[in-house]
C-alpha cells in the first residue's frame, strides 16, 4: 500500500471558520510533510515533521497549526484564513526520517481550499 | 543551494511524437534527481529518480531520464506521446542541511495534441 490520503476533498471555508485537514498514511514512514500549490504552481513546502517531531517550518503564519497525533496521521489546523491561502494542499510522506535523503516522497491527492 | 532550471513552461507535441521535456539544476554536491508528474486535481506522482549509478533511469508509463554531469542536465524523454500523458511535469532535485529536502523547478505543461 503506497497511498497517502486527504480529508476533505473539498472545503470552503469563512475568513473566521476554524477547519482543519487530515493526512493518513500506513506505510510506516517517518516523515510526513505539508505543502501548499497555487494554480500553475510548483508545490511550495510549508511543514516537516521527522519521528513525529516538526524538524522544519518554513516560516508559515500562524494561522497554519500543524500537529502529528501519531507517526500515521498529520492535521492541518485553519483559522483566521485569508483569501489568498485558497490553495489545493498537499501532504506527503516519506520512508526514513532522515529529511535529506534519497527517499521518495509520496504524495496525497491534495485538499482544494476556498477561503471566502 | 539546490536549484532546478525547467526550460519551457509549456511544451507542446502530437500524439506518437517524441516527448523531451528540459531540466538543469545546479548543486553543490551530488545531486539526487527526481521526475514528479502531476495529472489535473490530482496529486504529484513519482515518475522516476536518480540517487546513484547508472545515469540512464527508466521510470514508469514509458518515461525515462539521463543524467549528465558535464551538462548538469536531467532530460526527461518518452519515444511515444499518449494522451494520457498530458500533465504537469516537475523536475526536482533534493535539498542539503539547512534547504528545503526537495527543491522543484517551475514545471512544463505538456500538452498532447490528436
């Protein structure tokens, strides 16, 4: 099983909504890893998490809250969005933990964000 | 740092022609190679890597890459456009300590005409 899977789909959300995405993966990977795609867009990276600590944020508002329950699952916590964070958004894992490696990143089917 | 040149945004060719699609990338030590595809609303999919070794990598539906130290090229070529190849390509190369683990070119569209 090499699948990494998103909930919802889909989500429209207020500018004062509070939403969160899930990630769920059961391939044993250590690593999971949030990103965020404009339209045209490479995906730019927002999280990684290692051994379900985050090892790197790159300088994502505050609005974003990652958190990893468990080395299977990691949510994405919205709040206060504004329009511009509308967004397909991605998660992905990959084997080891170690973050600069040959390891392949797998990644979900996204989550298509509206912020209205 | 990592970075990855993706040279055209949108390519263009006729079913049963050749595909090539151009990538550069510039690193400071050996580099670790990866090919992504990316079909409409859909996420990204690996289509082959380079780590070590033999330099010609052949990946899934057909694709392959070779990767040429001289050139500090990643090409990636298929002798035969489907339809079904029509996507968004990224070219990515692997970041060290202190960079982003994966760093991705900009991407080229392909578009497969009948």
């Amino acid at each position: 099983d090499t699948e990494v899977t998103q909930t919802p789909k889909h989500l429209v959300m207020g500018m004062t909504n509070k939403k969160s995405l899930k990630c769920e993966q059961h391939m044993g990977h250590r690593a999971m890893y949030w990103y965020k795609q404009k339209a045209k867009k490479p995906p730019e990276l927002m999280f990684v998490y290692s051994y379900e600590k985050l090892s790197i944020n790159e300088s994502v508002p505050s609005r974003f809250s990652p958190e990893c329950p468990n080395s299977s699952l990691l949510n994405l916590h919205l709040h206060a969005l504004q329009p511009e964070d509308s967004a397909l958004y991605l998660c992905a894992s990959s084997h080891s933990g170690l973050i600069y490696s040959t390891d392949t990143q797998y990644f979900g089917p996204g989550t298509r964000l509206t912020v209205l | 740092a990592q970075s990855v040149t993706q040279l055209g945004s949108h390519v263009s060719v006729s079913e049963g022609a050749l595909v090539l699609l151009r990538c550069n990338y510039s690193s400071s030590v050996p580099p670790y190679l990866f090919w992504y595809v990316q079909y409409p609303n859909q996420g990204l999919q690996l289509l082959l890597k380079y780590t070590t070794g033999a330099t010609l990598v052949k990946g899934i539906n057909g694709f392959e890459a070779e990767f040429k130290k001289s050139e500090t090229s990643f090409h990636l070529t298929k002798p035969s456009a489907h339809m079904s190849d029509a996507a968004e390509y990224f070219c990515a190369v692997s970041g060290n300590s202190g960079n982003t683990p994966l760093v991705f070119g900009k991407g080229t569209r392909l578009s497969v005409i009948a």
